[in-house]
C-alpha cells in the first residue's frame, strides 16, 4: 500500500512463536497462538466474516443481474377460422420476442450494476477490517491479562510473605491487634485483587476463543464445554510513533472501505437516474417468426411475420420512477457525506488518542514512575532492616503495584489508539499493515515508503 508521512521511530513490542498448523482446518487449537494463526482463524472460523463477505458476493451478483439484457420470449399461435360449407382456414404462427434498449440506457444499467458490486465488495471490506480490530484487542487483552496477572500474583506473594512474618511477630507479643487487623484486610484486598485477576484472564482468553472456534458436528458439546486455555507470550514495550494526521487522513479517505462503498453507491444511483431518465422513452421490442397457413383445396402455405412493438406510455410516463431515483441519489450524495465526517473523526480520534497516550507514558511512566521498578524490593529489604514501618511497608507495597498496573493500562491504551488509526485507514486481515503489524508486532516503515529513525 501507499501511503505517506508516517514515521516511526521505535518498536512498541514482539511476539515470537512457532507455527502451529493443527492450529487451522478444524483441528484443535493450540495451547499458544500467535496472531498470524489467530488472524488465519478468524478468516476461516468466524461466521459473521463468512456472512459479510457471502452478503457482498450475493449483493453483487444481484446488480449485475439486474443489467443483464432481457432474455427473449417465445410465443405459438394458432388461428381457426371456420369456412363457408366444410373446411377450415388453419393458421400457425411462431415468433420470437425480443426487448430492446436504448444504448444509453443499457450502458447505465451496466455502469449502475459494476459500481454496486464495487459498493458491495467495500462493504465487506469493512466489516472485515472492523472484526480485525476486534481481533487485535482481543488479541491484546489476552496479552494485557497475562501482564496484569503476573503483576497481582507478584504483590500478592509479598502481601502473603508480610502475612507470615506478622503472625510470628504476634506470637512473640511484638505486634498489636490493630496492626494484625490491617494487614489482613490488606492481604485480602490483594488475594481478591488476584482473583480478579484470574477471571479477566480467563475472560480474556474466552473473548479471543469466541472469535476464532471452528464450527462443530457435536454442537451441543462445544457450546457448553470450557474454552481451551489459549495462551500468547510477549511483553508490552513502548516507543514513540508520530504520524502525519494529513497523510492519515487522506488515505483514510481513499482505502476505507466505507468510503469507497459510499462513493461506488453514488455512482450507482448517478447511473440508475440515467437509466430511469430513458425510463420516460417508450419501451420497445421486435418480434418476427415464420408462419404456416392450411386452406382447403390450396394446400399448405409458408410466410413469414415481422413487428416492431412500441409502448403507449399512458398512465405510467416514467416521471414518478425518475423522481424516486433522484432522491435515492440525493440519499447517497449525504450518506457520503456522513461518511466522511465518520471516516475524519475515526481518524482524528485515534491521533488524538495516541497522542495522549504518548504523552502520558512519557510525562507519568518514563518520568515521574521512573525510579518505582525496584520499589518492593527496595522497601522490604529497608523494612527487615528496621529503618521501616509496617505501615510505610504497606504503602510502598501499593504504590508499587499501582506504577505497575498504571504503566500497563498506559501501554496497552496506547496500542488499543494504533489498531484504531489502523482501522481508520481501513487496514483489514488480508491487507499490508500500515502502522503495526499482527497483534503486536510494529511495521518500520512510513507513509511515504522510506524509513525516518
């Protein structure tokens, strides 16, 4: 793809698995999934792509029917006429029918029905690029999930070594029943604060699931059975991306799927007035076909027929179709309007949001969180050594995991704004990636095709 004045100057973060191809064609999912195998497994597995783009062949094959040129029709006759005395006068006729068009108007039917299926096709485009971005959060949030679960089960550990070492000190008589008190309702804060964390996790991992599980003969079975343990490595890193909103936004407007589906619905409406405009012309049709004619006592003759059929347009003159048409097209001259307000606030939203992200990691987690990373250690190794309270423990403790847990919503807040910007650029899963690539993975590259460190 094309695109210009997007430059990147780091990796945000790797995801680095082994292919696992029992992974695809119906087989079980493997316990770890890299996003190329989840990209593969949506493609295949989830029925609302296969519905969207299903709709979109359905839709554009309808149009080009509707441009087809009118089949002819066949018609036999026969014509009695009872003749003085005996006889009869036995006429036969077979003639073929055929409509016409004018040629403007078969050339806007052909036009109409060409944009509608590019309507059609960029319709499904975008539900595709919109069950991507799906993909990639979900894709993350398992990713997410897993960062904050190692966070709460690290604090927790410490909270529970605190615990321990409190229930010696109240043996000996060295610590009150207020104190006990408080660290209790502190460890139960953080063993819920884990258990929580475990059911995100697994809610995680059942959003992504409910995206890519293959469909099933024992339909029954899969529904209630428990979604396997799919799991996915990485580690969130943050580097700054800065990307040209122009350029952005220019081909957002060109690539979006739902722009181009606007445009090509123009179009289409553009090209069905025209054809409804000779709508107001009669309609004609040729017919010609041979003919036998049996009179008694001459024999059998053979002639031919031949007529030109021109419509009397007496009730309906076709205004009322032109006038109907012309609104449909006034329909979509604002559906594509309103499209391109959607598609530029899609886009500035997303750089927006990643501009805020950046400059909140920047200014709160790589300035002011900057010197948190060895806190716990720091805090218990002061607090066995006496020059610590229990209190102050407590608190480093929690402020700890909090710069922990606050870092992590940054960065992950800060891809969730790329895969956005992405899907403003209309970036689906069988496109080159523009901004990032997988889930997780960045694309070194810009807009404009050269590199920019």
């Amino acid at each position: 793809m094309s695109v210009a004045g997007l430059r990147w100057t780091g990796v945000l973060f790797l995801v680095v698995l082994m292919m696992r191809p029992s992974a695809l064609h119906g087989q079980p999912m493997a316990d770890s999934l890299t996003f190329d195998e989840a990209r593969d497994l949506l493609m295949a597995n989830n029925p609302r792509l296969r519905a969207a783009q299903a709709r979109g062949r359905a839709a554009g094959k309808a149009a080009r029917a509707e441009a087809l040129f009118p089949n002819p029709s066949l018609n036999v006759s026969e014509e009695r006429t009872n003749l003085e005395g005996d006889g009869v006068d036995d006429q036969w006729y077979l003639s073929i029918t055929q409509p016409l068009r004018y040629p403007g108007e078969q050339r806007a039917r052909s036009a109409a029905a060409a944009a509608s299926a590019r309507a059609a096709t960029a319709q499904a485009e975008e539900t595709a690029a919109s069950m991507f971005r799906t993909l990639r959060r979900r894709y993350l949030d398992v990713v997410v999930a897993n960062r904050r679960h190692r966070i709460h089960r690290r604090f927790t550990e410490a909270l529970r070594t605190v615990a321990r070492a409190a229930r010696v000190r109240v043996e000996e008589g060295d610590l009150g029943t207020f104190r006990q008190a408080r660290i209790q309702t502190a460890r139960a804060q953080y063993e819920d604060g884990l258990a929580e964390a475990t059911r995100a996790l697994r809610s995680a991992r059942t959003g992504l699931f409910s995206l890519l599980r293959p469909d099933s003969t024992q339909r029954a079975r899969a529904d209630t059975a428990a979604p396997p343990e799919v799991s996915v490595a990485g580690t969130l890193r943050y580097r700054p991306v800065h990307v040209s909103p122009e350029a952005a936004l220019q081909r957002a407007l060109q690539q979006r799927g739902q722009m181009q589906a606007a445009r090509a619905t123009l179009v289409a409406q553009r090209e069905q007035l025209t054809s409804a405009r000779y709508g107001r012309l009669p309609n004609l049709s040729v017919s010609a076909g041979p003919k036998t004619q049996n009179v008694p006592g001459s024999g059998t003759t053979f002639g031919f027929t031949a007529a030109l059929n021109v419509e009397l347009p007496l009730w309906d003159g076709g205004q009322t179709t032109v006038e109907a048409t012309r609104s449909r097209r006034s329909e979509a001259q604002a559906r594509l309007t309103a499209a391109r307000r959607r598609v530029q606030t899609d886009v500035r939203t997303a750089l927006h949001d990643l501009q805020s992200y950046r400059t909140r990691i920047e200014n709160v987690s790589q300035t002011v969180l900057a010197d948190t990373d060895s806190l716990l250690q720091n805090a218990q190794y002061v607090y066995q050594e006496g020059d610590l309270t229990l209190f102050e423990l407590l608190d480093a403790i929690e402020s700890a995991r909090s710069a922990a847990l606050l870092r992590t919503r940054l960065t992950a807040q800060y891809v969730r704004a790329l895969y956005d910007l992405e899907y403003a650029l209309g970036v689906g899963p069988s496109d080159a990636p523009v901004v990032v690539e997988g889930a997780l993975r960045p694309r070194d590259a810009t807009l404009n095709g050269s590199s920019s460190r």
